[in-house]
C-alpha cells in the first residue's frame, strides 16, 4: 500500500517562476488561497536574491493562516550559525503551532553567487543537523567536532513538535544521501525524472537501514516545476522557456547541462535543453497530464509533491490544480 500523497506549493517569491510584484500582502493572501483549495503545505526557498527572507516570511504566513503546513525549499545550514538557526526555527514551530517542516540543503547557490567558500560543505551540514537536534533536545550541550565547538550551551525555545519538526534533507549524490538516510525524516530532490527518484530514495531508505532505522521513517518527496491549464498548449507556453533556463543553469546530478553543452553564456544556451528532458521533469499539462506524471512517482514510493508553479501569481492554475489534481489523488 502506497503512502497517502501531500502537496505542498512554493510561494511565488521569485526562485522559481514568475514572481511579478508580490507585495507582502499578496505572499499572506496566496498563502491563505492554497490553504482553501487544500494544500498541505506552502513553502518558501531560503536565498538572499528572492523578495523575502525565509524565516521571517514564514513566521508571517503561519500567524495568518491555521492548518497549512509551513516549510523551507530548502534551509541553508551553513549560511548562519547552529545556536540561531535552532534558536529561529524553534520560535518558526511555536508560532505556527507545529507545522514546521524543515527542508535543509547544503547551501550551494549562495556559495557560488556569494563568493562564500565553505570548507567541506557537506561535511559541515551534516554536524549542523546534528548539532541542531541537540539545541532542541537538551538543556545544556557540550559538543567538539570538526567545525563546531559548545560548552554549556543551550537555546531556550524549544519546538513545538516533539523531539523536533520533520527534517527533509536536499540530496543529489552518493554521500547527500547517505546523510539523508542517516539522519533525515525526508529526502527532497528536484528535476529528475521518476525512474531516478526511485533509485536516489531506495538509496537513502538503504542507509537509513545501515545506521539502525526503518527505511520507511525516511519520506520520498520530489519537487517540480508545474504549469496546468486546459488545453495543454497553454500550459507548455509557461514550461518551456522558464524550465528550460533553470534546468541549465541548475541541472547539477546527473544532467550538468552547462558542461555538456559547452561554453558560453546561460541566456546563450538554454533552448539547447531538449524539450524532451522538459517533460520529463516537470509536471505540466492539463490535469490529466499531470495527474499521469505524478503517478509515476506516487508509484515509486513518493509520499509528497511539492509544486514550484511558473504561471503568473494571479492567474487561476493554482484552482485548477487543486480542484483537478489534488482531488484525484485524495477521492482515490
């Protein structure tokens, strides 16, 4: 028996898709919308180039609304220090009353954009999650590692979700998802077709097994562009150019579309991507279509679908979704 499919939606910030001028009170009332058409979470990516800082945005989404889940697409865990993060998260689940989740990565597009080196990345997000559930858990922590080091330190507020808000970790490659596996609640990827969901997840689910724990504790979640409409012509309209741009520039494991394409600049190669690898990732087309596509990873294990929509804000797609596609998979 499959598990029961969430959807969660990304707010229209500007990280994915047409963000037009979304004033605050736009985010709030979007927000408000996907939770009456039944979503079950909204979702915020955490970089310094969209219109608003994560957390911050958050906390105002969860104290306007009342059931919807809030979460991060995803935390950068090496962009502030453990005792803050802990500290910022914990308030962000005591105001939203336990619907955080926490969706962390390793932070690489503020790196590249920022010229912030950060020595083993990887390495180092792994002791912040670590670190982090400590901070949440304990009075006081005493910790010496590679890149952190506390005595007596401690975070007063405390999550209000017990042991600590689900923590769904970013993963492309071997050793992200042997992290993922380790110590996530999920795994989350992006742009990759279902066959390789399939295989990344087994491979997270194996580790979870190595290090002592049920591979099913471990949650499939795959995030993708969308775009429905009617008629399926108009919902490529949105796809096409807007996927076929982030896919090059973003593609990582295992397209590497720049490197494979050769030189020059992004805006130079983009319509290279073939289109096929467009559908492929993307869920698009008229409900029908994506209700197929989101069959073929409800299929291989996925237990939640996270929408980043390319259509304007204040167009109806968001409803049609809802009433076409979500309702599918919820009437069964």
């Amino acid at each position: 028996m499959r598990p029961e499919l969430k959807f969660g939606v990304s707010l229209p910030l500007g990280a994915t898709g047409p963000a037009e001028e979304m004033g605050f009170g736009d985010v709030l009332d979007y927000a408000l919308k996907a939770e009456r058409e039944g979503f079950d979470m909204v979702t915020v990516a955490d970089h310094v180039f969209i219109r608003y800082e994560a957390l911050s945005i958050l906390s105002a989404v969860a104290a306007a609304t009342e059931g919807i889940g809030v979460g991060t697409s995803v935390l950068d865990l090496n962009r502030r220090p453990p005792a803050v993060l802990a500290h910022a998260t914990a308030t962000l689940d005591q105001v939203s009353g336990g619907r955080l989740t926490l969706g962390v990565g390793r932070g690489v597009w503020n790196e590249a954009t920022y010229g912030r080196p950060i020595e083993r990345p990887v390495s180092r997000m792994r002791e912040v999650i670590i670190v982090l559930k400590r901070f949440w858990t304990e009075d006081r922590v005493n910790h010496a590692g590679p890149f952190f080091s506390f005595r007596g330190a401690s975070v007063a507020a405390r999550p209000a979700q017990r042991p600590h808000p689900p923590i769904w970790i970013a993963a492309f490659g071997p050793r992200m998802l042997r992290i993922a596996g380790e110590l996530g609640d999920g795994f989350v990827t992006q742009n990759l077709p279902p066959e390789l969901f399939e295989r990344d997840l087994r491979e997270a689910r194996e580790s979870a097994r190595d290090h002592g724990r049920e591979p099913e504790e471990v949650a499939g979640v795959f995030a993708a562009p969308m775009a429905v409409a009617p008629e399926y012509d108009d919902a490529l309209r949105h796809v096409e150019g807007t996927v076929r741009g982030a896919l090059f520039r973003r593609g990582g494991p295992p397209w590497r579309f720049a490197d494979r394409l050769g030189h020059g600049e992004p805006w130079e190669r983009e319509e290279d991507v073939p289109l096929d690898l467009v559908d492929r990732c993307c869920i698009f087309g008229t409900p029908d279509d994506c209700i197929d596509k989101i069959e073929g990873y409800a299929e291989r294990g996925a237990s939640c679908f996270s929408a980043l929509p390319l259509y304007p804000p204040g167009s109806e797609g968001l409803e049609l979704f809802a009433r076409e596609v979500i309702a599918y998979f919820r009437d069964g």
